[in-house]
C-alpha cells in the first residue's frame, strides 16, 4: 500500500557520502517531528565515468557528460512514485532548469533551500565556499542578490586548493588534513565583511569537520535536508510552485 506522505526521490552518487548524509537526515527528521513510521524514501545513483567526476572537480568542464545520466535517473524515480526530486550535489544545480522542463516531477532547488536559512540568520554578506564549477556558474550570486545578500567568493589560488581538497573528500572521506586552508579562507572573509558562511558543496558538511571557523555556517546539504523533510511533512507547499531558477 502506498504511502500517505509524500515521497521523496533523491538524485545521488555525486557524491555518495552526501547522498548517505541526506538519507539519515530526512530519517532523522521525520523522526524527531513525531513520525510513527520509516519514511519512504527512493534514491537513484548516478552512472557516471570516474574520470568525468575528476575532469569536472580537477578542470572546470564536462557537466554537459551528467545530463544523461541524470535525466535517466529522474524519470527513474519519477516512475517509481516519486512526488519530488532532491539533488544533493550543488554543481549539477547548473542543469536544473533544463531538469525541470524534461521532467514532470517537481525538483526542490537546493540554493533555494539555503536562501531561506540565509534569510533566517539575518547578515547581509555572506562567504561563498563551493566548487570551482558551481562558483563560475554564479548560482548563488543569483539566488541571493536578489534578496539583498551579497556574495563573497574566494580568490583563483584558495579556490583551486579547494577543489583540490573536495576531490579528496569524495574518494576519502575525512581523508587529510586541509593544511592551513580554512585559516586563509576564514580570514579572506573576514577581511571582506562576511557574516556568515555557504557550504555550497555537499561535500563540505564532513570536511569542515574539524576546521577552525569563526562565522555562522549555512550548509547546502543540511537546508536541503530540512527542505525535503518539510515537505514531507506538511504535505507538499515546499514543491507546490516548481523551481524556477538553480
């Protein structure tokens, strides 16, 4: 018998400890609001060739190569009785657009998610920390500025020891140390105005586990999770209205 509550299909494998992560969050979630039962929950995880994921993470290009596999897995879900979709990875939110005019099923936006915890702490600039590819897209110079939030990216050098470091975090997790990088990165967006801080890379939440941070942190995958659990709960208003920018 199907469900009362809203099914969540949930894009993972990019990569698989965020999608695990997101998993245990709803789970956690819908238990601490009182569920009486397992939430359903379907995941489809991406086919995609390691070597793309390094080209992307290592150059900056080759997102065009996820489409496929991505649409594959959204209709995927679609047809096993999702409501609505999740991915938890913010550089595929490039594609998001293009997602939501190929499938029916309504996609939460991730950068949306983060909006509203933005929104929420109440600062006015905020440090942006992602992926090359997702930083170079502006996606949330785009979701934010339009709110009156500024966003502060970081400079060529501290950007490509990241990605450097997100790399690793996807083969390894928790697997090195970041050598000084959240002290240069902290004081960067100190030095700028920041008052808070994006992980806006699903990826970030377990690496940052043991960097010295001096600001709030808003992480990508925690308002996501809080995102799918609402609407989970209350029945849909977060999907209600389809995502209409990444």
């Amino acid at each position: 018998m199907r469900s009362s509550r809203r099914i969540p299909g949930i894009i993972g494998g990019a990569g698989p400890a965020a999608t695990a992560q997101l998993y245990l969050d709803i789970v956690s979630r819908c238990r601490q609001a009182g569920l009486a039962r397992r939430p359903p929950i379907l995941i489809a995880s991406l086919d995609i060739d390691l070597a793309v994921e390094a080209r992307l993470l290592r150059e900056g290009f080759g997102i065009e190569d996820y489409w496929d596999p991505l649409l594959a897995a959204a209709r995927s879900l679609t047809a096993a009785g999702a409501d609505f979709l999740a991915i938890p990875c913010n550089t595929l939110h490039v594609m998001l657009p293009e997602l939501q005019q190929a499938v029916a099923t309504p996609v939460l936006s991730i950068v949306d998610a983060v909006a509203r915890e933005v929104d929420r702490v109440g600062c006015e600039t905020v440090g942006l920390l992602s992926t090359s590819t997702t930083a170079g897209a502006g996606l949330y110079e785009n979701g934010l500025q339009q709110r009156g939030i500024a966003v502060v990216g970081i400079p060529a050098d501290l950007q490509a020891a990241l990605d450097q470091r997100i790399e690793a975090e996807l083969e390894r997790p928790n697997g090195g140390g970041t050598g000084g990088l959240d002290a240069r990165i902290m004081d960067y967006f100190a030095s700028r105005g920041a008052g808070a801080v994006i992980a806006g890379c699903t990826e970030l939440k377990a690496m940052m586990s043991g960097w010295q941070i001096r600001l709030p942190v808003i992480d990508s995958l925690d308002a996501l999770g809080a995102a799918v659990a609402q609407d989970m709960i209350a029945g849909g208003d977060q999907t209600a209205a389809r995502a209409t920018r990444p």
